[in-house]
C-alpha cells in the first residue's frame, strides 16, 4: 500500500516517531501551537499511534485518493484531513530530511549521488501522464512524434 517493504516502513517509522513526538509535544495534530506540552496522545485520538499517522500519510501520498474517500477510510471529516496530511507531510520532510534522503532538485547533485552510489540500478515508481498537444498544426507536426495515439471520440 506504501511502496515500501515491512523493514523499510518500521526503518522509517523507527526514524519518524522522535520527529513526531517532538512536533507533537508543542503543536496539535492541526499544526496549531499548545498553549502547554502535551507528552501522551488523547485516549479518543481518531489516528491513533505513530505508525497509523506514517501509514495514513504514506497511502494518502501512494494513491492520491480524493480527499473525501481518504477520510472515509480513516474516520475523519475531509477539512480535518487536509490539516492533518499538511502537518504529518511536515514532519515526513524533517524526518527524511534528517536522513538526508530528501528528493535532490539541481541536475548536478543528482549526478554526483548516482555516480557514488553503490547500486547503479534504480526502480523508478512513477505514471506515465499525457501531455496536452499544442492547438497549432505545425507546432504540433514538429512536436508530436505520432506514438501512442490516445483514442478520439466520435
């Protein structure tokens, strides 16, 4: 459901829940400041434990659900759930910062990391996505090779 095996999901929940705990001692599950540290989730807490928040927020990235479903599914309201996936993305982002294993976005570090990595196979988990054709017939000859014809309607 997540793309990652049992071990890398508890590696990463193992790295996460510090990040979490430490968010949630001054903040809400909504982001908002406490007014004093808190040290133990509510006993009616709806996404209940540090591996329920990890797996809530990797599925919602994983599949892209509507809104509307993603909450369904976990018993929550949909305002309440976009609060929610925003801070726990937060704290995702510090944890994966911390480990250095944030996405690189400048083309020369990516080759410097994939030259001193020591596999030199990589899995990509991506979807192929169309890309609208320009509205100019000469424009779209030079662009559109012509391959992968989408289906019109008649």
């Amino acid at each position: 459901m997540t793309s990652l095996h049992p071990q890398e999901f508890d590696d990463l929940l193992q790295a996460f829940t510090p990040e979490w705990e430490r968010f949630y001692r001054y903040r809400t599950l909504d982001g908002k400041l406490r007014n004093k540290p808190c040290f133990a989730e509510h006993g009616n807490a709806l996404l209940k434990g540090t591996d329920t928040k990890l797996l809530f927020l990797l599925t919602y990235l994983k599949t892209n659900p509507l809104q509307q479903q993603k909450a369904l599914s976990f018993g929550i309201s949909q305002p309440h759930l976009s609060q929610v996936k925003d801070t726990l993305l937060e704290v995702l982002n510090q944890t994966l910062g911390r480990g250095g294993l944030l996405p690189v976005r400048n083309g020369e570090e990516l080759a410097q990391r994939l030259a001193d990595h020591p596999y030199k196979v990589f899995a990509y988990d991506g979807l192929e996505r169309s890309i609208p054709r320009n509205g100019d017939q000469q424009a779209q000859a030079e662009e559109y090779s012509g391959k992968k014809k989408a289906l019109r309607e008649k």
